[in-house]
C-alpha cells in the first residue's frame, strides 16, 4: 500500500485530499507546517508527496530544495495558488516532479498521484478498465457497453471511471460530488442524479443501480487486461 505525505496547512483542502486519497486505498499522512514536514519527508518513509507552496515556517519551494539537496529522491506534487510561469519553472527546476494549480479537481491530482508512483515503481498501466461487459478506454476516453461504443462527456467519463475503479461499492453522492467535482462542490445539488440518469440513457438503465438512502452502485468486479 503506497504511502503518500500530504503537506498542506489549508485544513478544508488537506482533508479533502486526504479523504479523496484514502477512499483510493492509499495511507496518508497529513502536515500543516513546513519545519514538520521537512522532517517528515527527511525520513524517506513515504512513497509520495503532495506539497503546498504556502506554508508557514519553511515555505515549499524552500523544503523542496532541502529534500533534494538530503538526496530525498521521493516524487513531489506541488498543489498552490500561485499560477505564473516564474514560480512553475521554480517548482519545476528546483526538483518537483509535477506542478498543480489551485483550485483543483481531485480526479486530476489521482490521476497524476498514480502516474508518479507508476513512473517510481516501472509498473505497466492499465490502460482500460472493466467489470463484466462495460470497459471505458483511458486513452480514447470511449466506453464500451456490450458490442456497442459509447461517446461520454469529459464529467460522464470521469463519473464512470470512478464508477469501474470500485464496481460492487456503494458510493455516497457526498463522495461521488468531491471526486468528480471537486471540493467547492454544493452538498444540496442533484447534480449526480441528473449524470447518473444521463450514464445510464447511454449505457443502459441496468448498469447503475440505486442503493436507496445511501447513494449508486456499479454491479460487478473489476477486470484489468
């Protein structure tokens, strides 16, 4: 099980990562300031880290520097405000593996969790996901439903490989709403019904079933090339 560093001092958006992470099945430690996270990170017991640039005591670019001047190797995402090339390139030149802006959608920052941790580790990449005769194509962002091919919307798609990366899991509309809409999303909207309803027009009325009171399940387990 990957164990991943979350160095954030916003409490609202490190929980949200932390949750959205562990819901993954990864371990995760949270911080909230730069001196502890610098010790932390020093200990190489972590596969991953998410750093936040505005940090009380060491800033992150100042505890990045100091991890890769320890030859802490470790993969580094850099969440932060701050969106003007100067500062990318900085990030970028002074040793992190990849660079996000706030806000963010958390979908995103998986995706490129596990791209980082693949790229550590040399593993293959599923490329394709499936559970019974549903597949949805990573690549080509098309979803096959039996013989037929399906052409999703980028929400559709997100909301369906959410969907194939945990098939016979109840998900809440809570979790279903933070995954794919990221943290500043309405707990009061019916935005997922309306998506549910509109995946299964596409893919057939069966694919998704209604857990009443608790939230949508995909039927099924998963099957990987």
């Amino acid at each position: 099980m990957n164990r991943i560093l979350i160095i954030e001092d916003e409490e609202r958006i490190a929980s949200f990562v932390e949750k959205g992470l562990r819901a993954n099945g990864f371990t995760t430690t949270a911080v909230a300031d730069g001196d502890a996270a610098y010790e932390y990170a020093l200990t190489g017991g972590f596969d991953l880290v998410v750093l936040d640039i505005g940090l009380p005591g060491r800033d992150g670019f100042t505890v990045l520097r100091e991890l890769r001047e320890s030859r802490v190797t470790t993969p580094v995402i850099v969440l932060t405000a701050r969106d003007s090339v100067r500062d990318t390139v900085a990030g970028l030149e002074g040793g992190a593996d990849d660079w996000m802006t706030k806000p963010f959608r958390f979908e995103e920052l998986l995706a490129r969790v596990r791209l980082r941790l693949r790229t550590a580790a040399r593993a293959p990449e599923v490329t394709v996901l499936r559970s019974g005769d549903l597949s949805l194509d990573l690549r080509t962002r098309r979803a096959r439903a039996g013989e037929r091919t399906v052409d999703l919307t980028a929400r559709e798609f997100v909301l369906l490989e959410l969907f194939l990366r945990h098939p016979g899991q109840v998900l809440s509309r809570e979790q279903i709403l933070s995954h794919v809409w990221g943290y500043d999303f309405d707990p009061g909207s019916n935005i997922v019904d309306v998506y549910v309803r509109a995946l299964r027009k596409k893919l057939g009325a069966q694919r998704v079933e209604t857990v009443r009171g608790m939230g949508y399940r995909l039927p099924g387990r998963p099957a990987f090339p």
